[in-house]
C-alpha cells in the first residue's frame, strides 16, 4: 500500500477515487506516566515514554487506515493527514486520514517527467 502525504505520485495516474479512509485511536495515560511527566515538566527536557506512546499510536492509526484502504480495494491512500484531539483532560484522540484510490504506472517514458505524464492526458488529482 502506497501512503502519501501528497495530492498525486510521481510516475502514477490516479485511476478511480474511492473515497475518505482513516484510522482511529483513543489512548489514556496511565498515572504514573503523568505523575513522571509532571516532574519531568519542572526541569525541562523530552518527556520520552509519552514521546514513544505517541509514535506508536501514529503507527497504530497509519496501519488501521491502511486496512480500511485495502478493505476498499485501493492500491494507495493520498493526502494523508495526522489529526489529534483532547478528551477529557486524560484522553488522546489521534486519527490518521487521507484519500483511498486505485492508481496504476505510468509507462517509463512519461513517467520520467512531468511534461510527459501531461502528454499522456494524466492530471493531478483525477
């Protein structure tokens, strides 16, 4: 599966949209990782366990809007978005998103530039 943050890929043609995917996570943080993180807050620095429940959840919600994308028949997911959101003063909402599509190679010669994907009748975003 093909995950980019951009509108189109270089050397493909979107062939057929299939519409908005993501993935979804909801995580708490535990008392002893806020109490810690409080004391680390007083001195400054990185607040490493948080920094490493953040990174894994990006994983987490990348690998369920890849699922829900391969669910739709898609070969790639386009525009993909992190979002992230407070609930409830302990919660963490981290959502991944983008655009669920088929896309299919450009022949080498047009796909060597992007003059050539033009010839070819190929418009961004389509």
């Amino acid at each position: 599966m093909l995950i980019s943050t951009m509108n189109d890929i270089p050397g493909y043609q979107v062939t057929q949209v299939l519409g908005e995917v993501f993935g979804l996570t909801v995580r708490s943080r535990n008392i002893g990782s806020q109490f810690g993180a409080g004391l680390k807050s007083l001195v400054g620095g990185e607040l490493k366990g948080m920094t490493k429940n953040l990174v894994n959840s990006r994983y987490e919600v990348i690998n369920r809007m890849a699922e829900d994308a391969a669910a739709k028949g898609a070969d790639a997911v386009l525009a993909m978005r992190f979002d992230t959101s407070e609930m409830g003063g302990n919660w963490t909402e981290i959502c991944a998103y983008g655009t669920a599509v088929k896309v299919a190679g450009l022949p080498a010669a047009e796909a060597g530039s992007w003059q050539g994907a033009a010839e070819a009748g190929w418009q961004a975003g389509q």
